[in-house]
C-alpha cells in the first residue's frame, strides 16, 4: 500500500529541508500491528471531519483485511469518485480479486465469482500484472465446466507471468 504523506517546508531560504509527516500517524500503526478494527473505528473518526479520496480509499483498505469485501469495494468507488487514483484503482481490484476468491471458496458460488473477477480484471490498470487474476477465472470456469474458455485463461495467466 502506498502511504499519502502531507509534505512540509518552510519559505524561509535558511530552512530548505522538506520532511513528512503522515496525515493518520495513529491509523497507520494499527494496520502495521494487524489492529484493523481498531484502525476502523480511527477512519470513520476521521471521515466525519475529513472526507476526502484518501480516506476513503484506506478504509477500503482497512476493510479488505478484514474481510469485509463489498464494503471495502464501495470505499473504493467513493474515493474514485471524488479522485482518480491508479493507486485506488488497483486497491478495488484486488479488493474484487480478494472478494472473488472467497465466493469461489469456500462458497462455491461460481457465477458470482466469474462476475466479481471479471470486473477485478476490468479495474485492474493495465500496467499490473494479471495473471493470478487470469489464473482464479480460469479455476472459476473450470468449476462452470466451461472447460474452453478455463484452458484459455489458464494461457492467458501463463502468458502474463
């Protein structure tokens, strides 16, 4: 994950020096040490004040972790909205890919796992690497017994490996 930083210097010439400073220092600590509930409930604080693409970008993150998928994609949509990110954009496309996976399995629910990963795939900006994308689709349509199109995305992994 990439961090946003607030950058600081000062306009006297003597003091050229540009440090930064994180603008959720306490957020930032809790998702180091795996705290992600606690780091939930430190960005929706932050969110009543402060709604902006970076915060609701990191709680689609926090989200994530959590396992909580949709939510997180929905995060992800709102920050988008409110700025375009390759950053962000590639967060809801593993946030799907992470979404598609557990519909996949355990839950077996294949047709809705083909959709949330091709939608992955369709979010996924185009300089990422795509093949464990390509990989989980072919599985997906194996399971669908789709068993051409299977092959061809298994290639399609193979290719962008």
């Amino acid at each position: 994950m990439m961090k946003e930083y607030l950058y600081i210097d000062s306009d006297d010439d003597a003091h050229q020096a540009k440090f930064k400073v994180s603008n959720t220092p306490r957020i930032d600590y809790l998702m180091n040490e795996k705290r992600f509930d606690e780091a939930l409930v430190e960005i929706e604080q932050v969110l009543k004040s402060d709604d902006d693409c970076t915060n609701w970008n990191l709680k689609g993150i926090i989200l994530d972790n959590l396992g909580r998928h949709e939510e997180a994609v929905e995060c992800f949509y709102k920050s988008l909205g409110l700025e375009a990110s390759i950053e962000t954009q590639l967060n809801k496309a593993n946030a799907l890919y992470d979404w598609a996976k557990v519909t996949f399995f355990p839950e077996g629910n294949n047709d809705k796992a083909l959709q949330l990963i091709n939608n992955a795939l369709e979010t996924l900006p185009e300089s990422e690497d795509a093949s464990e994308y390509y990989f989980l689709k072919a599985e997906i349509l194996e399971g669908l017994e789709e068993l051409a199109e299977s092959h061809k995305n298994y290639l399609l992994a193979h290719t962008e490996f």
